[in-house]
C-alpha cells in the first residue's frame, strides 16, 4: 500500500500548477511480471534530478523529507521487482514498477 500511495501523492503534487490534474493508471502482465504504470500530466523532471529522484533525502519540494521515492525503490527492491520513470519537461512523468507475479499454490 506504502508503495502506491506515495507514487500517487506524488503525481497529484506532480500537476499542483495545472488546472486539471491528471493521473493515469495501466497494468499489463508479460513473463510473470505485473507492470504498473502511473502517469501524470505534471511539469516533469528536470534532467539535472533526474539522476537522485530515488536517492534517500533528495526532494524537489519546499516541504517533505525526500524519503517517498526511496522507500518506493525499496519495497520494490525487496519484492524483487524493479521501479524506473520515463518524464518530458512540460508533458509529465510516468513512474512504472515491475512486480513478480506469486502463484498460491491450494
């Protein structure tokens, strides 16, 4: 839940300057993985972040402690999955996490 929350608070705070605040959600599943993608329609990255947007304590805010996309990458991490973004300056980003499916066995 941690996981999914703090993405979306951060496409929500992502759009803060738009006037219409849009998020996408996608799911697939492709070689046992669940991929989710999550896109806003927010300012985007800048190039010069890019590079420490999951790095404990990095924040492009005024408020917050930079700890969100750390701890995004390690629930991820630790599920043994993986987490990445694709960002336009101007057009948004998306946040995509890549998640190994779990057969339950009866």
């Amino acid at each position: 839940n941690r996981l999914f929350t703090n993405l979306f608070a951060n496409a929500v705070e992502a759009c803060n300057s738009n006037s219409v605040c849009k998020i996408e959600v996608r799911e697939s599943i492709e070689n046992n993985m669940l991929r989710v993608a999550i896109r806003d329609n927010g300012e985007g990255i800048a190039p010069e972040m890019q590079d420490r947007i999951f790095v404990p304590n990095f924040t492009t805010k005024s408020s917050g402690t930079g700890l969100g996309l750390a701890m995004c990458k390690g629930i991820v991490e630790k599920a043994h999955g993986r987490i990445w973004f694709e960002t336009s300056q101007g057009q948004g980003t998306v946040f995509f996490v890549e998640l190994p499916l779990v057969t339950v066995q009866d």
